[in-house]
C-alpha cells in the first residue's frame, strides 16, 4: 500500500488507483503564518483537522479504505496506490495522507508515505486572492 500526498495544480499522480480531494477543506495556504509550514507542521494540521467537515470526512476515507485494501488483495492485486490530493499538495494532503497511513498502520498494514510536491514553493499565482493575517 503506498499513500501519495499531490497537487492538482501539478497534475494527477500517473500511478493513482484511488484519488481522494482534499481542496473541500480550509486552505492554511490563505493563513499567512501557515502559508510556509507544510501538513508535517502541528500548526498546519491542526488547522486542517479543525474544518468543519474534517472528521466526517476522515472517518469515512478510512473506513472506505480498510474496506477496499483487503478486497484488492482478494483480487489479486499485489499493490494500491492511494493519492492525496489539495491545491499545492503541501498542507492538506500532506496532513490527510500521514493520518491515513497511520490508520492504515493501526489496522495492521504496511504502507509507504510519499509527499510528491511537498518540497515545490508555495504558489501565489491568484494575486488579489484574499489572504488571512
């Protein structure tokens, strides 16, 4: 099992077999004091895990995923590869990949944790966009 943390605004991983969009949830990117931590940083996670939706969201991804992995392995297939993807893909699905690898950990599987666009600048490509002090 491999755990891929993306942006979109560098394209879908290639090697995807599921893609989870995390760009629902409050951005730390608008948050200047966030803006250059990344989902590895306590403040960035928990202002990600703070969204309304988070926990709603999180309990469904994994529970979704503890019940597919198996049934994959059912079918024969040797390896999954399950992408995170935000915006910039260093705040929010930085933060969402580490805490579903950790409960796929916590359900007895082995997966690897990539952060593809993690060490990429942050974007300030939407000037005029409004941005919390």
């Amino acid at each position: 099992v491999s755990v891929m943390s993306f942006g979109f605004a560098r394209g879908l991983p290639r090697n995807a077999d599921l893609v989870f969009d995390m760009r629902f949830l409050r951005n730390p990117h608008w948050v200047a004091t966030l803006r250059p931590g990344t989902g590895r940083d306590a403040e960035v996670a928990t202002y990600v895990a703070g969204d309304p939706a988070y926990p709603q969201a999180m309990e469904r991804i994994e529970e979704l995923l503890v019940f597919l992995i198996p049934r994959y392995q059912a079918e024969g297939k040797a390896y999954v590869t399950i992408a995170i993807g935000c915006t910039g893909g260093r705040h929010r699905s930085v933060h969402v990949a580490e805490r579903i690898a950790g409960r796929l950990r916590a359900e007895g599987f082995s997966p690897t944790v990539t952060h593809r666009d993690l060490q990429t600048a942050p974007q300030d490509s939407l000037e005029g966009a409004p941005l919390v002090v």
